[in-house]
C-alpha cells in the first residue's frame, strides 16, 4: 500500500502545474504541462501476511475514489469557476475595458477550463444525473453554431436580468465563455463590439451559473451521495457494483477523447474538421486531451492512495499487469508530447501532424483494450461496455 505524506493528493498537483502552465499571455498557441506525468507504481508487494480480503479492497477504493480522486476534483472545479466569477465581476464593473481586462478574463477561463477538464472525466452521479456536465460544456459543437447562437441572443438586446434567455445548453457554460473572450471576429471581438456592456452582463451569467452547478455537485458528494457510493448503498449494488459504474464512465472518457476530440476533427482527410474543435477560439484542444489523460491515470492509481494499481499487486498478484498499464499510459503520453505546441487546428491540417495524432489515437486504443481485457479478466470487475471500443 501507498503511504505518502503529504497535504494534497497528487490528482491536484499535477492539476495545478497544468493550470500554471497554461494561463500564460493571451497567444494563439496551445499550452504544454511544465511537470511530466507520473505513474505511481505503488508497493508490488506480495507478503500475504497482511492481506486484504477482496472486501476489504473494494472498501478502500470506493473511499479513496470519493475522498482522494472525486471530491478533490470536483472542489478544484468549484475553486477556479469561483475564481472566474470574481474575475468576471471584477473587470465588468469598468466602464471601459483595455487588453489587460481581457488577458485577465482569458487566463481566468483557461484555469477554470483546466480544473474542468479534470472533473469532467468524472462524469457520473450528480454531474450526470440532471445534466448539469451538458450545461457547464455542450459539446460537441461545430464552433459556428455556438457562435452564432450567442450572437443571436445578444443582438436581441438581452439584459440578462432574470439568468440565460434560452434553455440551451450550449448558451449556458465555458465554451459560450470562451468564445465571447476569445473570439476575434471583426465586429464581434470583446474590446471592438458594440455591445460591450451586454457581453460582459452575459459573462457574469455564465460565471455564477458555473459555481451554482459545481456547489450542488461537492455538496451532494460531501454528503449523502458519496456516502452512499462509499458503503455500495443507494442505487449502488455493493462495493463492487459501485466500482463498476465508475469504471464505466472511466472507460466512456477515453472513447470520448478518442472518437469526439480527434477522430472527428481529423475527419477522413486533410484539413480535416475544425468546427469539430473542443476550444477553437482558445485553441487549448491539445493540452484539454493531456490533462484529461493524466487525470485517468491518477483515478487510476487512486491519486497518492490505494488504487486500482494497488488492487492488482495486494489481491491478485499481478504486478506484471500493473507495469504494463502503466507502459501503455506512458506511451500515450510520449504521443502526446510528440505534438509538441502545435495546435489542434494546425496538427489536422497537415499530414505530418495527421499522423502524429493518428500515433495518440492508436496508443489510447492500445490503452483501452488492455484494460478492457487484462485488467477487468484479472480483477472481475465489470463495467458496462456500450461503445465501439473506440474504434
């Protein structure tokens, strides 16, 4: 078992240098995490003189889940989408705004977009069950649309008084944010609009909706939901049942990254599908994708605590299946480090930069299929498996 002293689980370490990595300056080029990831291995022994019982075991994972992997997510996400109120607020009380404003509203939605791109691997329970993941980012969406969209209700002289005009989900989150403070289209740029004031009064909507959402979703997992998920009680069969839903959405995020992040960009060929792009006008599609994987490992390994790495050397005594997860994860990584600071947009445009994220797409797949065979014939457990396997 893992035993390390320290104060913050690594889930939001890593998090926070990614966050610092890439709320610098207000250029074009997508931002690449400072510190490498990190595979925790864990102890591997196998002294059976003190082991758990498989009980025992999925007891400890379901409250390292909640206490070290999805509270301390979910809080990250709450702490910057407050952070991105404030923000907000604080520049739209101004009555004219310079490129400093700008830069700081930029930097404040790219943090809070980092955090997201953490919790929104997580994508079960309350997040899940009233939508409130669709409301914080619709996707996907072809970037003209979400545009045009917002356009639509700003032109019509909203106030925004009574909270968002529209029930679309689309109008409601990060990525209507992003496009009002990063847009650069003539007329419709933030510091050239005509309607200022109108932008900013939407901003503030979209910011206090964003920390409404995400306090429903840490009260309810500091309380009766995830006390619940720990004890396998509620709607959770047991231990293992509750495992096993979470493993499900586990295994849904890397066929999203996958299929919706880049296959569907990519399309079919050159120069492939922009509109498809996660963050077009932020163009951050690329470091969204290594935050993403490098929460998936952490959940994982369970951030500092036992996990499901632990789960396979302590129970099963399958070392090797543990190292060579943890192979795989490190060659998604290595693919991903391939693309250096290019672009999403830039990378399917090319046939150099095709291949590189064909190389991404083919070591999540690899991923993938060794848990889907190795880790869950080993550990038993079995998540429901409703997709293409990522193909």
């Amino acid at each position: 078992m893992k035993t390390i002293n320290t104060l913050m689980p690594t889930t939001i370490a890593v998090v926070l240098s990614l966050l610092l990595s890439g709320c610098g300056g207000g250029g074009s080029n997508e931002q690449t995490p400072t510190t490498s990831p990190t595979t925790d291995q864990g102890s591997g022994s196998t002294d059976n003189s003190n082991a758990l019982t498989e009980t025992q075991a999925l007891e400890k994972i379901t409250s390292v889940l909640v206490d070290d992997v999805i509270l301390p997510s979910y809080q990250l996400m709450l702490t910057e989408s407050e952070a991105l109120q404030n923000t907000t607020s604080e520049v739209c009380e101004k009555s004219e705004f310079t490129e400093a404003d700008l830069t700081s509203l930029q930097n404040a939605w790219r943090k809070a977009n980092s955090a997201w791109q953490v919790a929104r691997t997580i994508k079960f329970g309350p997040i899940s069950d009233t939508y409130i993941y669709s409301q914080i980012q619709y996707m996907p969406i072809e970037a003209t649309k979400l545009g045009n969209d917002v356009e639509s209700i700003l032109i019509e002289g909203e106030t925004f008084t009574d909270g968002f005009p529209s029930s679309k989900h689309q109008l409601q989150g990060l990525p209507a944010f992003e496009y009002v403070v990063f847009n650069q289209d003539e007329g419709n740029a933030f510091l050239s609009s005509q309607n200022q004031g109108q932008r900013c009064a939407y901003l503030n909507v979209i910011a206090n909706n964003t920390v409404t959402l995400m306090d429903e979703v840490v009260t309810q997992w500091q309380g009766e939901y995830g006390e619940q998920f720990k004890a396998g009680t509620g709607s959770f069969s047991g231990h293992k049942g509750a495992i096993e839903k979470y493993l499900t959405f586990w295994f849904e995020y890397l066929e999203i990254i996958n299929d919706e992040k880049l296959k569907a960009t990519l399309d079919t060929s050159s120069p492939g599908n922009p509109e498809l792009l996660e963050s077009p006008f932020a163009h951050v599609s690329v470091n969204n994708i290594k935050i993403n994987i490098t929460a998936l490992e952490q959940q994982f390994n369970g951030a500092t605590e036992f996990g499901f790495d632990d789960l396979l050397v302590e129970l099963h005594d399958r070392e090797d299946v543990k190292n060579e997860i943890a192979l795989h994860f490190k060659a998604v990584h290595s693919a991903l480090e391939a693309l250096e600071n290019e672009t999403l947009a830039d990378l399917i445009a090319t046939e150099a930069g095709r291949e590189k994220l064909t190389a991404v797409r083919t070591s999540i797949t690899e991923l993938r299929a060794l848990m889907a065979s190795d880790f869950v014939q080993v550990t038993d457990l079995a998540p429901g498996f409703n997709t293409n396997d990522g193909d």
